[in-house]
C-alpha cells in the first residue's frame, strides 16, 4: 500500500534532560503519512486490506469537526481508491463555512454527513447502523477514532527493532487503541506509559478490559481541562518546545504528552539513565482549526 518505512527518530535536546540524565527521543510518525495524521494510518491499514477483501467501496465513519480520524479516512480514501462517508457531530457545522479539518476531507471527497448531537450519539446502535448502511451503503463502517481489533494490530507496528534500547515508550491516549499496540509489541522490561488527552476518570478500569497484561499505565493529570480544552501555559509550552527543538506538536494530543513527559522530568520521576522514546502520533492538521479558537480567546497562535 505505502513503502514501509520506519519513522526518524529525533533526539530531543534539552538542558532540563541532560541535567537530569534522562534521555528523550521522538518517534516522528507524523513525518510518515503527513496526509494520514501518523497514528490513523497505522489504525487504518488492516482496515482498508479488510475493506478490500469484503468487496466494499465506500468506507463509512464518525468524528468531530476537527478529528484527525476523519482527516485520514478522507485522505486514505482517496488514496487507496475508496469513497468516503463523513458522519459529522454537531448539525450546526453545516451551516457555516468548513473549518480547515473538514475542507480537506471534502476535497478528498469525503461525503460529508451532519447529524445533531443527539442523533450522533447512537454511532453505536446497530439499527442506527443499519439506517446508514442503507442510506449510505453498503459500507465498511469505522467506529469513532478508528479503534477496532484491526487498528490495535496495525499500532503494534509502530515499534520496530530500532526501539528496543528504549526502557519507557509514552504516547497521548484517545480511545487507547495506540497505547494498546504499543503494549503488545513492547519489548522486555520496557514499559508504556499513555497521557490521556481528556478527563476520563473511567479508562483505565476501560482499557484495562483489552490491554491484556501488565507493563503499561496512564498518567493522568495531563488533560488541560479535557478533549480539545487548552490553557495558555500548553500554548506557550508547546511554542517554547517547537522553537528550541524544531519539533511542532499537536495542541489535542502530543503537545499535553511531551508536557507531562517533561514536567514528570522536572518532578524526578525517572531514575538517571532512563532512555525514554515518546510517539509523535501526528495531529497536526489540527493547528489550523486550533488557531481559529485561540485566535477568538486572545491566546497565542501556534
Ligand atoms: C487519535 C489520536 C491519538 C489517540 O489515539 P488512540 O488510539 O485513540 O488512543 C493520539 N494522537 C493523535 C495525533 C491522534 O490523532
């Protein structure tokens, strides 16, 4: 489908890192699949070769208005010869110009469908299902975020033999599909460690459902208020970070994981020596729409 490549490794160098002796490594699946948003290409591989085997053209899924998830499925679709259904939150976003986030999935052709926040809550009832297979279908439907059995598999790709000098590899949790195929390919002692990037005071008891095993564990406490919420201080973290390292991260996911990472850091959290490797799982399509918001509340642009 696309060349396998691994992702660059980038050092990140950092008088607080040095002087803490802790080494910290980016893995860049951002620069992998630009268009696929890092992450969401991994969850989507085996999808596509699913949807392919099953005989179906349209795949069909759900998102907010500045999901990553929709992003790529738009972007996938297009190229790898599928059209696309867009089911949309928020019935409202019809009625004015698309932001950033949906503009690119339209142009990739993305039907885009906007349902009110009632009728999107039932994205999992099969009947609802059913009514939008008919309307829409047949389609291969995605479920919110792209997490399934398949996009566990295809995130257990992510590490590769180059990783395994790491002893800690941390990622920004959503639905904790990432986080669990980091966990089933980790190696040794190594352990994962997953921020969640929203106030979910249930997911760990969640994911430790079908996170089988022990070796990973959240850290909460990251989240900035919740899903998509940011305060000044991430903004100008995250802006301090990019213009010392060359690095942009994403303002939803991995701009609150490198956060913690590195206040975890400062708080002495890891022993000297450690060797830690955090996933850069893209996102960044998302600046755009994130601009238009802190532009509104008179914060910082990133
Ligand atoms: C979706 C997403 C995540 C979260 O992945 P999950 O598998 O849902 O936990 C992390 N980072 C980025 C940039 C994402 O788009």
């Amino acid at each position: 489908m696309v060349p396998e490549c691994p992702a660059p490794l980038q050092a990140v160098d950092l008088p607080l890192l040095s002087q803490r002796g802790v080494a910290l490594s980016l893995k860049r699946e951002d620069l992998r699949f630009p268009q696929l948003s890092g992450n969401k290409y991994r969850k989507l591989k085996y999808n596509l070769e699913a949807a392919r085997n099953q005989g179906f053209k349209t795949l069909l899924t759900f998102g907010g208005a500045f999901s990553n998830h929709l992003h790529a499925t738009a972007a996938a679709g297009r190229q790898f010869g599928f059209a696309t259904v867009g089911i949309v939150r928020g019935e409202e976003l019809a009625r004015s110009p698309l932001n950033p986030t949906l503009a690119d999935a339209r142009a990739n052709g993305m039907q885009l469908v906007f349902l009110s926040r009632e009728q999107y809550r039932m994205k999992d009832d099969p009947a609802f299902l059913q009514e939008l297979q008919h309307r829409y279908g047949p389609a291969y439907v995605l479920p919110e975020g792209g997490t399934n059995a398949l996009a566990v598999k295809g995130c257990g790709e992510i590490l590769g033999e180059a990783d395994q000098g790491f002893d800690l590899v941390c990622c920004p949790v959503g639905t904790g599909g990432t986080l669990a195929g980091l966990a089933q390919s980790a190696r040794g002692r190594q352990r994962v460690q997953g921020y969640p990037a929203l106030r979910a005071p249930g997911l760990e008891t969640a994911l430790k459902g079908w996170i089988p095993g022990p070796g990973w564990e959240l850290v909460p406490g990251y989240h900035f208020g919740g899903y998509g919420k940011v305060t000044r201080e991430l903004i100008e973290f995250m802006l301090a970070f990019r213009e010392k390292t060359g690095i942009p991260l994403d303002p939803v996911y991995t701009g609150k994981m490198v956060f913690g990472i590195l206040e975890e850091v400062r708080l002495g959290c890891f022993p000297e020596g450690m060797r830690i490797l955090a996933i850069h799982t893209g996102g960044l399509q998302g600046i755009r729409g994130m601009n238009m918001r802190l532009q509104k509340k008179g914060l910082p642009l990133l």
